[in-house]
C-alpha cells in the first residue's frame, strides 16, 4: 500500500471512529499512531507519540488557556456576569426589542470574559431567556437571540479559539485579537439590527415594555456590572497597551477575577472548587485534541495527502475568493457533526499550506475560521449552542424551537462573511494600527 493510500484509509477511519462517537482526541492519536507506523514503523510511530505531546503542550502561549477559561469559571460561579444584562436591560427595555438587545449586549460583555461561547450561552440562557418569557417576548425570539449572541464568544478576545489557532498556525495572538474584536463587535452590531428589524416586521414578538426605571435604580445597575466592566478594561487594556502579553493577560485575568469575587464576598470555597475543577477537565479534553491534531499533522505531512492537495488546487488554479468559499462550504459542513476546535485541528494542517499558497493573510484568515466555526454553533442538527440552552431553560424552549429562533441570525453570519471576503480591512483595520 502507498504512502498516499495509507493517508487515505487514515481519513476514512478518522471520520468513522468520529461518527461512532468517539472522543476526537483519542480518535485523532489512534489514527496518527497506526498511520505513522504503517509509514514509518513502529520505532518511529512510538518515538512521535513520545515527543510530540510535550512538545506541542509545552508551548508557552497555551499557559494563557487555562488561565482564561478559570477566569470566566471564577466569574461565572461568583455571579458576576448577571450584572451585565441586568444593566443592559434597564437601559435598553424600552427600545423595540430592548430585552432582546440587552442579551446581545450582556453575550458580549461576558464573552469578553470567558471566550467561551458555550459557557455565555449557559449563563445567559439562565438569566435573559425567563427574563423575556415574562415580559410575553416570543419564545424563539428570546432562545434565537441568546444562542446566536452566545456565539460571540468566540470572537471578542480572549478567544479560546484564536489562541489555539495562533499556536496552530504561529501567528501572533495579539493581532488575532484585535482582528476577532473588530468582527466580534460588527457582529454584535449586526445582531441587534435583525432584532430591531424582526420587531419593527412583528411588533407582536416583543410586546413594548412601559415601565418607567428611576435613574438611581439604573445607576445602581451600572455599579453591579462595574465589577466585570473593570475587568475586562484591566485585562484587554493591559494586552492591548503592551503592559504584559496574551500568555501574562490569562493570569492576570484570574487573579482579578478571584479578587473581585472575594472581595465581593460572591465566591466561596465551593464556587472556587467548582471553578477549578471545571477547569481542567474544559481544558483536559481540548488539550488531548491538540495533541491529537498534531500527530495527525506529522501523518499527512508523511503521506503526502497535504502536497498533493495543494498541487491539485494549483493545477485548477482557483482563485482565492474561490477557495475561501470552498473552505467556508467544508466549515459549513464539519459544523454539522464536530465540535469546533476538533473541526479547527482536523482541518488547519491540510488548508493552512493552501492559503498561504494563494497569498491569504494569516491573520485575517484565522478571524474567518473562527467566525465560520461560531456559526457552526448554531448549525442544525449538532448546533451546541442550541442544545445547551435548550437544556439550560427546559421544555419551553425545544432544539426545534431553537433553531427556528436562530434562523435570520444564521442569514445574517452569512451576509457578514461575504462581507469578510469583500472587504479584509473589515477584520485587517485594527491591527495595522496597533
């Protein structure tokens, strides 16, 4: 059997043991061990599976990983991250819709904190969906909002996403930073305009609120979100101003956050051990992705699979709009069945060479990845995000229902990703300030 044909038989059985529900890290390293010790023997394969993951975990800028994910962990145990909707919600109810945007609002601030869109669609399914349903908001209104604005996480630094992305790839974590902020906030942007449109179409799905809040009450709000306000100002400030770097932000964060909750007297010593505990088993399981994905790098480097991709696409000589939407279709795809960061690693090692072929900004084409694995968070019929909040509010709010509510959110990533593919300066911008 070829070289080529063994990487082959190595793909087939990687997407069967993934379609047999295997965890995709173990399903990764099998495969990359058998492959390269049909390649390479069994001296050789053994010497991989021995060097790669320490080489690859001992990388110092995935240190900032589990930093981040304890701070939004600290944050989310200490009932921090309420106060953000809480404050949008007084401030924006009475616009159209304002209930709807407020969780748009408090997605965004409490990504800012996490970089988890799971972990934002589960808070703040818990806090703003029951707070619509009350005041008679549609309920795929309510679910669709959160689920999609969930996502956001996945943008607005600190990005899980984009550091592992960045370790992937060797790119700078701070500039894929401030090209995920810039999307992260258009993207936002845009949410809040379909709200405003889906109301101002059907009045009936978010009834007007009348109610008249006193502006001490308001002010108050603002005083219970400041907390996590400060922190995200301390943690990107300090990024973004040069004062320490993304592997240092992550512990900074944590500190702070562990601070701030203790300070509050929000944390006790259950909270902190849920937090930690939370911590490495999230951070556990991706980093058993990671080692997997780079195994099967060095697999397909052998087999031959990833140059002779490249010639073929050389051969048809396509151009980069052309394989960006080809790439956009396998994302589309892969979001199906995967979860993102398995669909991020199985894929980088084979597409990574075609795009720096065709002369694609690394940077700007990491943004694109991401915002193309966070719309696969609200992709039927694996959408996680759907499905963790379906379960967060309970039988209101069915994965059916869900998706439906999802749907003109959906249309609109759409619309923003050609617009990515139209205008880079779109994600390009802040950076070449910086």
């Amino acid at each position: 059997m070829s070289e080529m044909m063994i990487g082959l038989v190595g793909i087939g059985g990687l997407l069967l043991l993934i379609a047999a529900n295997m965890h995709i890290g173990v399903a990764l390293i099998l495969v990359s061990f058998f492959g390269l010790q049909a390649i390479v023997g069994f001296n050789g394969a053994w010497g991989m599976l021995k060097v790669v993951p320490h080489t690859f975990i001992a990388n110092w800028t995935l240190s900032s990983v589990p930093m981040f994910v304890l701070m939004g962990y600290i944050c989310f145990h200490a009932g921090m991250t309420r106060g953000i909707f809480d404050a949008a919600r007084l401030w924006l109810a009475r616009l159209p819709g304002g209930l709807a945007i407020a969780s748009v609002f408090g997605c965004s601030g409490f990504a800012a904190v996490t970089g988890s869109s799971v972990a934002c669609a589960a808070a703040m399914g818990k806090v703003a969906v029951p707070e619509m349903m009350r005041f008679g908001y549609d309920v795929r209104l309510a679910t669709g909002t959160v689920a999609a604005a969930g996502t956001v996480g996945a943008l607005i630094p600190p990005s899980i996403l984009l550091i592992v992305f960045g370790v992937i790839a060797q790119e700078p974590i701070n500039a894929l930073f401030l090209g995920g902020l810039g999307i992260g906030i258009l993207t936002s942007a845009a949410y809040v305009g379909v709200i405003l449109l889906r109301v101002w179409l059907n009045p009936a799905l978010a009834p007007s609120i009348k109610e008249t809040v006193p502006l001490g009450e308001k002010l108050a709000a603002l005083k219970q979100a400041a907390p996590v306000i400060l922190l995200m100002v301390g943690v990107l400030g300090g990024l973004f101003g040069g004062l320490f770097t993304a592997t240092q932000a992550g512990a900074v964060g944590a500190l702070l956050s562990l601070v701030v909750a203790l300070a509050q007297r929000s944390l006790g010593w259950r909270g902190l051990r849920l937090a930690v505990t939370e911590t490495l088993v999230t951070c556990g399981s991706l980093f058993i992705v990671i080692i997997g994905a780079s195994m099967l790098t060095r697999f397909l480097t052998l087999s031959g699979i990833g140059i002779a991709i490249t010639d073929i696409v050389g051969e048809l000589g396509a151009s980069p709009v052309l394989l960006l939407v080809a790439i956009a279709c396998v994302y589309l795809v892969l979001g199906l069945f995967l979860e993102p960061i398995g669909a991020m690693l199985i894929t980088l090692p084979i597409l990574l060479p075609l795009v720096d072929a065709a002369g694609i900004h690394p940077i700007w084409f990491g943004v694109f990845v991401v915002k193309l694995l966070e719309i696969g968070m609200i992709t039927p019929p694996i959408g996680m995000n759907v499905f963790v909040l379906s379960s967060t509010v309970g039988p209101t709010a069915p994965t059916g229902t869900v998706f439906r509510g999802i749907l003109w959110f959906f249309a609109m990533d759409l619309v923003l990703l050609g617009a990515m593919i139209a205008f880079p300066q779109l994600v390009l911008f802040i950076p070449s300030l910086v």
